[in-house]
C-alpha cells in the first residue's frame, strides 16, 4: 500500500490511491496489519463500502473496531489518497 496513515497497537492501517470501478465509482483499498508469531494477522477492505475482503488473525471484535476506525478517520485517508493523485498529476 502506498499511504501510512497510523500505528496503533502494533496495528498498522496502510491504503491506496483513489481508485475507480469500472462503472466510475472511487473507492480506496483499505489494509490492516499486527505481526504475530507466525508472520501477521491482515484485513484488507475498501472504502467508502468498508466490506471485508480478506482476513486472518483479527476477531470479529476486532475486526468491527478496525473498520469502526477506518469510517471514522475516512475524510483524512481520502484527502491524503486525493493529495497523492494531485502531486502524480502535477508532475506528469
């Protein structure tokens, strides 16, 4: 993922640009990460539909605290995606 948004926990939120659908709707990727002992628990979803689309090692607790998380700090991570489009479209 391109962005760092946040550690917290030793659980690390990272997301993409602003991508879009085929049908134009703008969405970003979403990913949630904690090492563990084998490796790392991950959930990966989008916003703004914030559905799982990928897991392991997170509870659903945790899970639903996570996106919890992700919708209430959305209007930072898109504006941070939309400023990293901005500087691409400056610099071509």
């Amino acid at each position: 993922m391109k962005h760092f948004f946040s550690e917290i926990d030793e659980v690390t939120l990272t997301f993409s640009d602003v991508r879009t659908t085929r049908d134009g709707m703008e969405y970003l990727r979403i990913y949630f990460e904690r090492p563990n002992s084998n490796g790392f628990d991950f959930l990966e979803s989008t916003l703004p539909a914030l559905s799982v689309i990928k897991s392991a090692g997170f509870t659903k607790a945790e899970t639903a605290r996570l996106l919890n998380y992700a919708r209430t700090n959305s209007f930072l991570l898109w504006d941070i995606a939309r400023e990293g489009d901005d500087e691409l479209a400056a610099s071509v």
